[in-house]
C-alpha cells in the first residue's frame, strides 16, 4: 500500500509541469533579442539541478554549452524566438522583446498552466496565467535552464555573424556594447545589424 501511494505521488510530480521563460540581448547594441522557454516536470527540475544548472550569467560558455544537451534531454518541451534589429528599432525594446517571446511560446506543444517570467515586467500580450519573478533565474530550474538556452543559442548566432561582420569583434562581446566595440563602430560605421536607435541615444548617429 505504502509502494503505491508513493508511486501516485511520483506519477504525480511527473505530470505537474514547471513552464520558465527568459531572454537574453536586451542590452545589447547589434544583433536580435533571444527568448527561451523550458518545460520542466519536478523530477528532471532536481534532475538538472543537481547537473548544475543555475542562472546563465554565473556559469561560463563552456559549462553552458556542456549543459544545453541535457536541459533539451530532460525538457518535456521547448521553444525559441527572436525579434530582430528592425523591430527593436521600429517597435522599442519591450515590445520587440515581448515578440521574441510570444514566438517561443507558440513553438511549445502545450499552453503553459502558469508562465513563468525573469523579471519585473507582465507579458503583456500573453492571455494566461503569469508570474514574474525578478532574480527568476536564480530561483527557478526552469527559469534558468531557459536563460541557458537563449544565451548559447544567441552566443551561436554572434559567433557565425563574425565572420559577415568582421572588424566589430562581435564573437568576443557578442553585440555587448563594450569600449573596444564602441572604438570599432568609431572606426568602421555602423552596420545594418546595429541597433540605431540605441546608438542615437549614445550620439554615435
């Protein structure tokens, strides 16, 4: 009796699902905005936990690409969006943001019961239930393995554009708006992968 209540509460934390969502290359000054959302049961939750897994900022590039294969091994779904460089200058940054996730949010098999979000700011667009969770990353298996999938997925991204972007260092600061690439936008313009509208406000247009 005692091996069967403990077998419904397994099937039971197997089935309650944990729905994290998280961005990356909002501050950034070239490139796309990346969104990532995991789903993530109790039992893979601890799983990855004890792989690792925490907020993307506190691990290094290797151990977040040793890292990515697991979390998509043990995800019952996932998805990715982007919003490029033309809707971040067109639409603002929390809009184009907002678009990066609702695109990862349609790619999931399932509506998520209870979305939740790294930060302080709602989802505006999202008609579900939703919880932000500032510091989320740090907090939430699901949250962090999200961030950890947007980032090396965006991080992948910067490393193939280098070599069409040549001069801008963009494999090393991966769009980050460091001193060594403002000297290189001083020095070589501005692309169409740069976001103007973050560059007029620091007078380089």
């Amino acid at each position: 009796m005692q091996e069967k209540k403990e077998e419904d509460l397994q099937q039971a934390l197997n089935k309650q699902s944990e729905f994290g969502i998280d961005e990356v290359g909002r501050g950034a000054v070239f490139g796309p905005i990346f969104s990532a959302v995991v789903v993530l049961t109790e039992k893979n939750k601890f799983i990855l936990k004890k792989y690792g897994v925490k907020d993307s900022k506190k691990l290094t590039p290797k151990k977040r690409k040793l890292l990515l294969p697991k979390i998509l091994l043990h995800s019952s779904d996932y998805g990715i969006g982007q919003s490029s460089v033309r809707e971040i200058d067109n639409l603002g940054l929390r809009v184009a943001t907002e678009l990066s996730m609702i695109r990862a949010l349609k790619k999931l098999k399932e509506k998520p019961s209870e979305l939740l979000i790294d930060g302080p700011l709602l989802l505006r667009p999202w008609q579900g239930i939703q919880k932000n969770i500032v510091s989320g990353d740090s907090k939430f298996v699901s949250i962090a393995s999200a961030s950890i999938l947007a980032k090396v997925s965006r991080d992948n991204l910067m490393d193939r554009l280098e070599k069409q972007y040549s001069g801008y260092l963009i494999f090393k600061n991966k769009g980050y708006g460091t001193r060594e690439h403002f000297s290189l936008i001083k020095k070589n313009g501005i692309t169409n992968l740069h976001r103007k509208s973050f560059l007029k406000k620091l007078n380089f247009i």
